[in-house]
C-alpha cells in the first residue's frame, strides 16, 4: 500500500473507531459487533506496522502505551480548579439562593442541580478536537499531568465528535470527574485482596490510586469511568449557560451524567437534594450530595469567586456515612480458601440506615499499616453497597490500654499451623480439611451468584459439617428429607423444599458452577469469560497454563491457580462425584435473537420464574442491555413482587413504560417455550 493511500485509510480507521468507540462506551448503544470492532482496530494496527511514521497521539492504538515513567511532571490550570462550598442544613441553600437573588439584582435565578460525585476530579484539554493533555486538581493552581493515564479510561475520547449542530472550538478545556462503579470495586478489591495486593477503602482512593500509577498499563487494568461536568475554556463557540454547556459536551462525543436538572427555585433543589438521597443507594455509582451552579454564565462573572470556592456553586452533602465507634476485640475467621481475616468486633454504630457491629481488617499487613489496636476509637465508613471498613484510627482518643493484634500461629478452628508465604499479605490455614473451610465452601455454593440454593443458610451448613454429615459440596446431593429432618429447627416440609432446592441447583449454568466451586482467584466476571471459551468443566480442567493465557484477562497468577486447583487430587475426585450426581453443565451458547437490540431494561422486585441475575443474562443474550437504575434512557421497568419505590417513581417521572413478569418473558419469547 502506498504511503497516501495508507494515510487515508488510517485517518478514516480512526474516525470510526472513535466513533464506535462513542456509540459503545459513552451512548450504551453499539451499532457494530466486538468481532467487527476488533477487524477495525487489527486493520489500523496492521497499517501502523507497515507504516510507522504515521502513529499519531491520538490512535485508538495507543491507549495504553510508552514507557513506564520515574514521576510525575505537573501543568497549570488555565483556570483555578476550585473546590466547592459546602453546606449541610437546607437554610443554608436558602442562603445562597437568596445571596445569588441580591448580587444579581434578580427575583428569579436559574440554577443547575447535579450529583455530587464521590471520585477524582482531573482536567482534559483538546486542541481542534484532539486530547493534548490531561492534569489532576492537585492545589487548584497546578495539577499532576497525567494524560497517558486518562487515555487508557474508553469514555475519555482522544478525538472529539463533529458536530453539525454545535461547533466543536479549536481549544477547549472540559473537567469531569473518574470513578469506579461500587460492584466493580468490589471485586477489584477482591482481587488486590486474593493476589496479595493493597486494597482501597472505598471507590474514590482506588480511582485516585489508579491515575497515580506510573505505568499506564497497570491505570489500564482498573475499571475506571468518567462524568464531565463542566466547560472550563473554550476559543469560541462555547454556550451561554451552564445547561447549554452539558449537552454541548455530549455532541462532542464525552459522556455526561444524566441526572442533572434546572431549577428555579429553593423548594425545587431541596426536593432533588432529597431525591438524590432517597436513590442514593440504587445508584451504581457513588454520590455524596448534590451541587448547584447558576446556569448562565455571564451570572457567573457578576458572582465572581473567593479565595478558595466560586461564589456561583455550592455543594450541598448528604448525611454523614462516617461514624467513630470502639473496637471491643478482634477476632480470626477462616475462609473457603484457607485464609485467616481479621474481624473487629465493634461497638454497635448506626450508619446510613444500617447498625453495623463487625467490620473486615482485611490482612494482618494492614492492621500494621493503620496500627490499629483492640480498644482503639475508629472512624468506620459505610458507602452504599460496598461494605463497612475502617477510615482511621483516632489517635488522640488512645488511653494506653489499646493492645496491639497479631493473627494467631494455629488456625483457631482445626489448630493447623498457619503460613504466611513471603510476599503475600493472606495468612492461611493448610488443612483442606478444616471445618471452617468446608462451611464457607458449602456456603459460597449455594450463594445467590453460584448455584442459588435457597435454605442452605448459615445455621444449617453448621450443624451438616459438625454433625459429620457432609465433608465435601458433592455430599449435599446424597442428603434426604428425612435426614434433614433431624436437624435443629428444621421441620419435614423445611427439609423436603431444601431438598428440591439443591435438585434444582443441578440445572445451573456453567459459568454459576465455575463460580460455585470457589477457584481462588475466579471470581463471577471470570468465570463468565471462562465458560464461554471453554465450554464445558471438562474442557477447562484439562487446559495446561500455556492455553489458559491465551484468554484476554487471564494473567499467571489466575492461570496458575486455575491449574492448582484441577490439579488437586481431592478437587478431581470432587468433579467426578458432582458428575455423578448429574452435575455436568454445558454451556448454553448465546441466543442470536435479537429481541432486545437497542433496549435498556431495568428490573425491580422479586420474579418467579428467574433469579434478578438471570433475568440480566436473559437481556443480554436477547442483546438488550440491562441497568440498575431508571433514567430517560430506561425503555422498560420489570416489576416483580416488593417492587422498590424509588425505581417506580422514576419510572413516572421520566415516562418509561412499566411492564410485569409475564410482559417481560414475552418480551424474551419465552412464552413460546
């Protein structure tokens, strides 16, 4: 090819896959196949090889790359990136209204209310619609440049969209905000945690942990998003409203929040405030309170700022998700897989909603790094879904009783002598056959994302593994109703329906199973991607390290463990006495209907015919999307029985279309079966 023509066809395999790019990762709406958007990208990888002078910054092929750097350099803001005011009692948003209302010589102002995200606020800059850089807020007057990471994040475009409705400036400058959403923090965490690698207290200081990390690849490997909220700069072109500014933003291709709204008056942004709230948790991601900005921007001028915060803006914050309570002793559990955590037992603390008495320490490295202590005053924060932690210690609240902790030498259920291999940060039991071991196995088996085994609770798993009669998963399928019957607080028709439960568990998927046999290291995510390439546990058993690395986002030490764990003796003998008993799934290749192409579902309540993670699959097979929370973007409300208040109101408000469970099977075609 030669070089003109090879230049064009770059230039035009860039634009669509940019463009692709927009359509999947910021609109939720792909109009082009993953097979197809990887021959794009492979023909514009194949021209970069062939031609290398023509890579540009800006190739969808260069997301991730470049060296790994010693620091970080830093830029200015062309603008201070200021913080925000922030108030916490409704008198005081009064007080800005009315403050706005004097300053401006006006009986009415605009404002536009929004979530205040809980992440990482940075800085992009485009110059004729290409990313040039890309600055965190550091002090407000300078930032940490780094741009290499921010192009790594798929909602951060490194060219900006066309537009025939708005004219896209030479120069502009846009800030948002990065953050992860609360399940993919959870089992990022999972993760760091398994591996043996710092874990984060919360979504926030893991996104800001990611952007702080020297090698783009490693930013790269973290499930970062990003809202953008704001035009900062901009040569020409730019809208006379703040209002004008966010749809702007989505015609040039970046992704903006869709829950902001105009309002004109005190009662107006106190109800969004108390909406936010009330949906706060249903969100999924995380918000601490709502901002309001005057809406036109000549306004803002008059309004000028203060030293630290603009006087056009105030946050308004949520209730407090952070309490100090007392830890009144730390106790060792034993997981599924060995490992021994450290749980602090702690003064009862109401926080958002919910007491909360225990709390994970995670691993003895970070008992020594926060240097907490039995007797200690802590700050514990409970963030929506993610689960309660310790913040700090509260240092100055120390007496001189607080004793340090350190894990026990002996596993305090079987006495088997722990290890703690160099590296790692898990301390574990080493007898696979210790009975903490076997109840958290049995457990996490019958767990709602594995084989959904109702009945099979705590209390029960206690008494089968104390009573000898269970010693391994396969051992629950021999059980009968009549020995069941025997145990504690468990009746004849208790028994019968426990005993239909697990026949029913047989029928599972194969990536339910993959999950239900606790792998370390294979957590839901993974063994979804290791069903699909593998296809049945045969297949998967058998496959060495060498074929296992072959799949995207499987690394050594997943490989590793995978191969650990089929390699076990007693793991073998488990997968034949599970095939016995009829449990052999095969996987169920995705449907090509089409059904749902183009659809966004959101389900709430409870169904009868389908767990709430199957209904989510049966949307994705029939190619809809499914989400957690209504928006103007919701097509359809499934409403099952105990249907949640905020996703109806919701429903109401942006006029989405409420359907019930036989509706929705319909939909799926599945009356038809």
């Amino acid at each position: 090819m030669k070089q003109q023509e090879a230049e064009r066809k770059a230039e035009k395999l860039r634009d669509k896959l940019e463009y692709h790019n927009y359509r999947y990762y910021v609109l939720d709406d792909p109009e082009i196949s993953d097979a197809e958007y990887d021959e794009l990208y492979k023909a514009l990888q194949s021209i970069e090889k062939a031609h290398p002078d023509l890579i540009t910054k800006d190739s969808p092929t260069q997301r991730v790359g470049g060296q790994v750097r010693e620091g970080f350099e830093s830029g200015t803001h062309e603008t201070p990136m200021l913080s925000l005011q922030s108030v916490y009692k409704e008198e005081e948003v009064e007080r800005f209204f009315q403050n706005c209302r004097n300053e401006l010589k006006k009986q009415k102002v605009r404002l536009v209310a929004e979530p205040k995200y809980d992440g990482v606020s940075v800085e992009l800059t485009y110059d004729y619609g290409r990313l040039v850089r890309g600055l965190t807020r550091g002090d407000g007057r300078r930032g940490e440049e780094i741009t290499a990471n921010l192009k790594t994040i798929h909602e951060v475009p490194l060219r900006l969209q066309k537009n025939k409705t708005t004219s896209l400036p030479s120069h502009l400058v846009v800030r948002g905000e990065v953050y992860m959403l609360k399940q993919e923090f959870v089992e990022f965490n999972k993760a760091q945690e398994a591996n043996g690698k710092k874990t984060f207290a919360n979504p926030r200081n893991a996104a800001a942990g990611s952007l702080r990390q020297l090698d783009p690849k490693v930013t790269a490997k973290r499930p970062l998003h990003i809202f953008c909220w704001e035009i900062s700069d901009a040569t020409e072109g730019r809208p006379s409203t703040h209002s004008d500014c966010l749809k702007a933003l989505s015609d040039f291709g970046l992704k903006v929040c869709s829950e902001w709204e105009p309002v004109d008056s005190v009662t107006d942004a106190i109800d969004y405030h108390h909406r936010m709230e009330d949906r706060r948790d249903d969100l999924s991601y995380e918000v601490d309170g709502c901002v309001y900005k005057v809406d036109h921007l000549a306004d803002r001028e008059t309004l000028g700022t203060r030293a630290a915060n603009p006087r056009w803006a105030l946050a308004y914050k949520f209730t407090s998700r952070q309490k100090a309570t007392r830890i009144k002793e730390i106790n060792a559990q034993v997981g599924r897989t060995g490992v021994l955590t450290p749980v602090a037992v702690l003064e009862p603390v109401k926080i958002g909603g919910v007491t909360v008495s225990n709390v994970s320490l995670h691993n003895q490295d970070e008992i020594d790094r926060k240097d907490i202590r039995v007797g200690d005053t802590v700050m514990v924060e409970r963030a929506g879904d993610v689960i309660p932690h310790v913040v700090k210690v509260i240092t100055n609240k120390r007496n001189g009783d607080e004793k340090k902790y350190q894990l026990p030498e002996r596993c305090p259920i079987c006495e088997t002598k722990t290890i703690k291999p160099p590296g790692e940060a898990q301390t574990r039991c080493t007898n696979a056959s210790c009975p903490a071991v076997l109840k958290q196995s049995l457990l996490h088996w019958g767990s709602r994302h594995a084989t959904d085994i109702d009945g099979l609770g705590e209390k029960v798993v206690n008494q089968l593994v104390d009573q000898g009669m269970v010693e391994n998963i396969a051992e629950l399928y021999d059980l009968s109703a009549d020995a069941l019957a025997g145990l504690e607080r468990m009746a004849q028709k208790s028994a019968a329906k426990l005993v239909k439960a697990l026949e029913n568990s047989k029928r599972n998927s194969l990536s339910r199973i993959i999950y239900g046999l606790g792998i370390p290291l294979v957590g839901r995510v993974m063994a979804r991607t290791l069903a699909e390439e593998f296809g049945t546990l045969q297949a998967l058993s058998q496959a060495d390290e060498e074929r296992l690395l072959q799949i995207d986002d499987v690394g050594p030490a997943v490989a590793s463990a995978l191969r650990a764990w089929f390699d076990n003796p007693q793991n073998k003998k488990l997968l034949t006495a599970l095939q016995d008993h009829g449990i052999d799934p095969h996987l169920k290749r995705r449907t090509k209907s089409k059904r749902l192409e183009g659809k966004t579902l959101v389900v709430t309540g409870e169904l009868t015919t389908m767990t709430r993670e199957e209904a989510r699959e049966a949307i994705e097979m029939a190619k809809g999307k499914s989400t957690s929370s209504v928006s103007s973007k919701t097509d359809f409300l499934v409403v099952g029985t105990n249907p949640g208040s905020n996703k109806t109101k919701a429903a109401q408000k942006h006029g989405v279309e409420t359907i019930d469970e036989d509706e929705f099977l319909k939909l799926l075609g599945k009356n038809q079966e």
